[in-house]
C-alpha cells in the first residue's frame, strides 16, 4: 500500500450491501431447511423475522397472510432464531450445501 498523499486522501469506494451479499457463494439444496408455522407466524403481531433478516429470507404474503421463505439466500447468521425461534424452525443446510465463506 502507497503511503503518497494521493493515496491518504482518495475516497473510500462505497459497496452497497446487495453487491456484498451478491458475493457470497452458494450451493443451493433442492429442500429449504427452514420451516415457518404459519398459525403462529400470523399470531405475532411484531413480525420482526420480516425485519431483521440481512438476506431477506422472509417475506409476507399480502394476500394470504403467510410467510414466504426464500431459503436459498440464507447466509446462515441465526438471527431469525433469536427473533422467532418460536415459530421458524431452522436447520443446518443438507451436508455439502449453503453458503461457503471465504474465510472460513
Ligand atoms: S439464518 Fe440469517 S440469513 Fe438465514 S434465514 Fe435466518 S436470519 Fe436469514
């Protein structure tokens, strides 16, 4: 790394976090590995696995009122089991399977 001037002064370039997260390599299990009860999915007024997922697992569906699961994002953080372990039923993916980080 240059320690000229240039160098000290030049922005910091800006990685939006979808451009990140198109980084991650993944190898996708043809069965999701997380199970959502529905029932008790429409019953928790707060919704927070709506939220607080970083790779937008989790949507709802408008019409239904169910909770679709798109498992093939999944980063494997186990955020979504602190904010509704109750009814989100998450599993390690199939062996050989899911995200692959680079440093380990
Ligand atoms: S483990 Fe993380 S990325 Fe995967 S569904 Fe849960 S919150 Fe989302």
């Amino acid at each position: 790394m240059s320690d000229s001037p240039e160098s000290m002064t030049a922005p910091t370039p800006v990685v939006s976090l979808d451009d990140k997260l198109a980084l991650v390599k993944r190898k996708f299990a043809k069965d999701s590995h997380i199970e959502v009860d529905q029932a008790l999915f429409r019953q928790d007024t707060l919704k927070a696995v709506l939220f607080v997922c970083p790779a937008k697992v989790y949507e709802l569906n408008e019409e239904t009122g169910e909770c679709l699961v798109n498992f093939e994002n999944c980063l494997e953080c186990g955020t979504c089991q602190v904010a509704a372990r109750e009814y989100v039923k998450w599993d390690n993916p199939q062996g050989g399977f899911g995200v692959s980080y680079a440093l380990g």
